[in-house]
C-alpha cells in the first residue's frame, strides 16, 4: 500500500512504501540523501551506502519513517528495500531539479517531456486543471448544458482569414476558429444556456507572448438577456468563483510562482468603461494620446483599476462596430455595440457581447464586413426559425493561466505549445 | 422576472412572466392553446382570439396561472400581454413538434438547427452534457489532472492510417487520433494520474452506425498500476458512478428513450473474461464458430452478461498480441496483452490497458508492427527519462451516449456530425 510523499510525516515510526522519481541527490560520504518526487511532493531518503540511482529514475521504496526537522515535512524515510521500477538515462538534456530560468524557453519546450517535471513548470499544468474544474463546476451549477461540437467547419466565424485547412477526403475544410456559431445554434435550439471547453485555432502568423496558434477556450451564451450587462455581470460571478476556489485550494501552485488571486468578493467590483472613456483615461493615465487601446493602455487601465477600485480587472464595453466581427449586436444608434472585453493584469482574457438575433438586422450588416449569406451556410437559418436575445463571451484558458501565475509568455500555459515554427513534441 | 416553464404549477393564481418557442398551437374557435416550450419543458397558455403566431415564434407572455388539469403540470396561463421576440417563418424544414422518427436520419442532420429542438433530440445533448459533468467530477474527486493537448501532431498513435492532415503554415500536420503519447508523456512528468476530454480524429472511409469520424474522447492514464485489472476496476467504479447519478437525475431524458441505467452497485458486478474464453463463449450461446470477436459476438457476450451477472456489460482481457496497439503491454509469455475492452448493450465503448513503459521492451517491439523510433518523434525518450508502469483506457463519449438512450446510430449522439460525405452544418 503506498503512501504518498505529503503523507509520510504522518506516518512517524512505522513501516510505509512510497514510489516516485529521484529527484535530488546529494552524497556526504557516511550518509547520503535521496529526495523522492511524487505527484504530491517531496519526500527525504536517507542511505548510508552509495547512491547509485541517477536523477529522474523511479523507485518504490519500504521504510521506516523517523523525524527530522531538516527533512521536507518534518520527517524523512530510512530505507529497508529498493526497487528500480525504471532506470533513468545518465545524461538528461534538462536537469529536473534546476529552476527552470536556467533554460531558455525553447530548450524547455523541446524537451517538454523533462521540463514538465520541474515543479515549478508542473503546478502551471496542476493550476490549469483546477481552472478547468472550476469552471465548468459553475456553468453545471447555474444549469447551463455543456456541449462539444464539431471542429471541422466550411467557413470561419471571424471572417475567412487566419483558418488552418484540412485534407477531409474529398474535400477541404477548416479548423474552426472557436464554436461562435454552433454556440448561437445550439441556445436557439431551446437549450438556452450552453458552455464548451474545446481546443480552437488562429492561423496567425505573428509571434508575440500573448498569441498561441492552438489555444482552449472556454465558451459560454444564454438566451434572453437584456444587453452585455447581464453578461459581465455573470461573468464577474464566474471569475468570482474561480478565483475564490483557487484562492482556497492551490495556495502550493500560487506560491511557488509568487502569485496571488483576486480575493474573494473583488472581482464583483471590477469597474465597467466604454471604449471612449477607456481611451481618454489611458491619455489622462499615460500622458499619451492614444489612438487604439494597446497593450500597454490594456495595462494602465489594469493598474488604474486596481488603484481605484482594488481589482486588476476592468471591463470595457461599448466597442466601436467596425472592431467586431459581424455578428454583434448594435447599439440604437447604431455606431457602437453592446460588446465587451475583459482585462486582467494588463491582457485581454475575455471578449463577448450581445448577438445580433434578426434575420433582417443580420442581412443589413454583412455588406458591411464584406461578407455574403452564401458563405455562412446554414447559419442565417437560425434566425428565420426563432431566435431570442441572447450573446455570451469565451475565456482563453491558457491566458487566465496566464495572468493568474504571473507567466511572461502565454505559450508557457500550454503543455504541448503550437506555433508557427513549433509543431513538436 | 422569468419563470421557467416546470416551475409554473408553483404558481397557481400568481401573475408570471415566461419566455419561449412557440411548439404547438391548437385552435378550437372560442379558446385556443399555445403550448410554448422552455428549456425546462412545456407551459400551455389560453387565449379567445385567434392565435397569429407561427409555431417557433420566440413570445414573453405576461399573466394569470390558473389550474387545469388538462394542461402539463396541472396549470396553465391565461395571458395579459405578449411581446414577440423573435418570429418564425412561415414554412419550417422540419416540423419540431412532430416525432423524430417521421423524419429520415439525414433530413435530421441537414435541418440540425431545428431537429435538435424536438424534445428527444435536445433530451440526447442533456444526457451528454450530464455525462461529461459526472465523468470529469469523478476524475477530479479521485484526484486525477486535468488535461489540454494538442490535437496537431506529427504522427498518428495508432500506427499512421486514417489521419486526416493539416496545412500547417510551411508544414503538414495531422489531427491527433487520440492523446494517447502525450497521456503517457504527462503521467511521466510526475503528475501521474491525468484525464483529457477532447475531440479526436479517424480518417476512416467506412460508413457504420458504430463510426464517426470526429469524436470526443474521454481519456486516462495512471501510474504505478500492477496490471489492467487495477485499470478495469477503476473504470467499473467510475462508470457505477456516472450511471448512479445519471439514474438519479436524468429520469426525463431516460423516459424520453424509454431507457434505463444499470442500477448503483450493478456496474461492479460486470465479469472479465479472457478473449479466448470470450470467443468460446460466444461459440456456444450463438451455435456458431467464430474466428473475431464481432458485433454479433459483442452482443451475444452483453446477452449473457446481464443473465449471468445481473449487468450487460463485460470486460474482454488478455487481447492477443497482434490485435492490439504497438505501445500494449505484453504478458510474460509474450502471446498475450496486458489490455481489456469494455462491451456495453452490445458496443465496445472502452479500449484500454498497461502501456510499455520499458525502452529495450518498446524498440523490441516496434519492428513487429512495422515501425521505426524515428517515426515517433519525442515519444521513446518519455521511457528513457524515468517512466513507471502505467496504463489507461478511452471512453467514446457519443459511443456512451448512444448506449444509454438505445440510439440506432452513434451519428444521433454528435450534435454536429461529421462523415465522410457530411462536413455540415
């Protein structure tokens, strides 16, 4: 029966086993040490014989526990058998128990299947799973209905550039850039209120820390809302929650990148601000006149918001139409729309707004983007069979990662990193 | 304020306010009905005009509850006002009030946005998403990761057939036809037990009501097992779990089908036999001599499952060699596999078992299925790295679905479905 490493000081004076990966070692002639790494921690072996296990090889080990003050937990396991459930290479391209700044990034990305077993690299993927617990645990609770739809599309729903093309037998179609319209069909479906975790894809050619060529995200729409208020609002609810939960359990993975969430209860105070006025605070801010929101606006509006209403999350709504794709829904006037983006700690990690639900509102609009029915396919048909009000917004999951961990480059938050030049491992 | 339509009994002689699609209209000269329809269900709403709404029109309709006992629920509304959201047109492809089963498989698949709002139909994508709240729940609880891999890979798992390829900027990648290498690479990593929901690719031309060609799969991996047997005895009580809730909180969507869960503790029970015990078996519950253990076969085996033990679902283990992946792990005697199936009403919804997790073993290995370390990128040097003995096995989510509910065809189960000749909507 083996006991995990968290467990052993627990265990003081008796008999256990644990397994894991060796670690660390360090041999002071008389007795020497071996650090045993399990999915839970680390645990002291203590030898008086030579070590001759390398680095990374995986032992199951029975001893007695005994205490030590010196020892990770206070307790340490003095060996009476060892087995070598696979033996390590003596020379690896990347030594596990090093910080992983010693490396560049590249050199952790090629070897990937090493560099995630640096603690550090590894509670990034131990955080992101949380994440994707949390998430869905509260979409599940609010009663939306989690989807998975098709990834292979005939056109795209940003515009027709930046697809990635597939060979699908006869015919070529496309990787889809997120599920915009499949999402929108299935609320009007009378489901109402949908959510989808799925991998989506930019064909961006750029390369820049905050864009990834394969990224998750999170989607969510619901039928007859008001306006993007009631998004905002249920996503402040969402980001709440989510922060709160990790907040309460992965303080190890905060605290090993020096990172902090938002307390609970702040992020409901996240300020709200429309396009205009975001710019003219980033000019009174800066000291810059600003023409678009950049990213270093994105930021001084983080820190503005953090400095004001003690939340580095700031809403901004109210977008210009010729920002939006097609599909969003205009403001009376018709010059602006009810659309939204999320900043967190300086990065947009959310876009969303209210649809547009009219057939002939739809119709009026494509020209406008350049666009043609025939190149939606079925989509406009949702629109003459019954649509309510509705919109949503998705999340980049590799982005709220991201920023929650304090990340220099977003590809750092994705195991197995896409990008124009990186296609393995 | 909105109140969903389950909820309406609730408040009998209360004015309300309810939101819906028009579902079936029924004019009787001095009264006339509206049934409108929710996503929680039907609501019947009484007027003395006639009725000048089509049937999927979008209405919030004011007014009075009133009992009846005719009516769904025992109350119906007598409205005050009515706002139209959203009209239908006139002539609807499909009609969302009649039975599916009017309706050829492919009408349904061309018309999805409307098909999909028959109740049985929405009933299927209501099951799915509780399916993947349980599974995901369950995983999370027994403490496994959460996992996002890339689905753009440089090679296939299964040997290199049926990839469908991608134009990649400069380079031709392929859609990964499950996360097999990198659930093998990530439990290496140290994180040791993980689990991925996330679509998956087979470029297979055939045409079966037990094929599709994009899926979601439902992934795991662990490490430190001894054998397959820990394997099929974390998945007995994994799927005991999901059929328990889905037992006691899908009732509707069960009757709906007409169907039924295994009962709790049911799932348990399920029997293990070897696969040359599984083909005598079938020898002599059907009469005949059989060579493959085919869907015949896998319905006579579910047959004499639930006689014997109370359960139709079995276990198949011990796969020969030759029948299963490059990366299964052999029996001592080097005939066998360390690998099960899990047949369920008939369908193999699972394939699982220990992996290779020895180098020496996987380069003896890889000639006997025509295969080379170079073909294989990074995956062997997982096993140079450290790796303990694990394994794991796949769940079809739509395969799972299907089964459930009793659906003819696994197609039913996607609510966008992908086949050779159909890439929408």
């Amino acid at each position: 029966m083996r006991t995990l490493a968290q467990d052993v000081p627990k265990q003081l004076d008796r008999e256990i086993e644990v397994s894991g990966w060796v670690h660390r070692i360090r041999e002071l002639g008389q007795v020497n040490f071996v650090l045993l790494r399990d999915r839970s921690g680390l645990v002291q072996l203590v030898f008086n014989d030579k070590i001759d296990y390398t680095p990374e090889t995986v032992l199951t080990v029975k001893g007695l526990v005994k205490a030590n003050d010196k020892a990770p937990g206070g307790a340490e396991i003095h060996p009476t058998s060892v087995t070598v459930l696979s033996r390590a290479d003596q020379n690896l391209p990347v030594q596990v128990n090093q910080d992983p700044d010693k490396y560049p990034l590249e050199v952790l990305f090629d070897n990937r299947f090493l560099s995630l077993r640096m603690p550090k690299l590894r509670a990034i993927f131990q955080l992101q799973s949380a994440l994707l617990k949390y998430l869905s645990q509260f979409m599940h609770t609010e009663g939306f209905f989690e989807m998975k739809t098709s990834k292979l599309v005939g056109s795209g729903a940003e515009g027709g550039t930046g697809l990635f093309s597939v060979e699908y037998f006869e015919n070529k179609v496309f990787l889809a850039q997120s599920p915009q319209l499949y999402k929108q069909g299935m609320i009007s479906t009378g489901l109402e209120r949908v959510f989808e975790i799925s991998h989506a894809y930019r064909a961006e050619k750029h390369d820049t820390p905050r864009h990834i060529n394969e990224y998750v995200s999170f989607d969510v729409e619901m039928a007859f809302i008001e306006s993007e208020v009631d998004l905002m609002n249920f996503e402040a609810r969402l980001l709440d929650f989510v922060f709160t939960q990790v907040g309460q359990n992965n303080q190890a993975e905060l605290e090993l990148w020096g990172a902090t969430v938002p307390a609970p209860g702040a992020m409901l105070k996240a300020p709200v601000v429309g396009h205009d006025e975001a710019k003219d605070l980033i000019t009174k801010i800066t000291g810059k006149k600003v023409f678009e929101i950049n990213p270093e606006g994105e930021r001084a509006l983080s820190d503005w918001a953090l400095e004001t209403h003690g939340v580095d999350l700031v809403f901004i709504n109210d977008w210009p139409r010729k920002k939006r794709p097609f599909y969003t829904y205009p403001t009376a006037d018709g010059t602006k729309t009810h659309s939204f983006d999320l900043i967190f700690r300086g990065l947009e990690i959310t876009s969303g707004g209210r649809r547009i639900n009219e057939y002939a509102m739809l119709l009026d609009n494509l020209p406008k983007f350049g666009m043609t029915l025939e190149g939606l396919g079925a989509y406009p048909t949702i629109f003459q069979y019954g649509c309510p009000p509705h919109g949503g917004f998705a999340i980049g999951v590799e982005r709220l990662t991201q920023k929650i961990l304090g990340l220099a480059n977003v590809k750092e938050a994705s195991p197995f990193p896409r990008d124009r030049k990186r296609i393995a491992p």
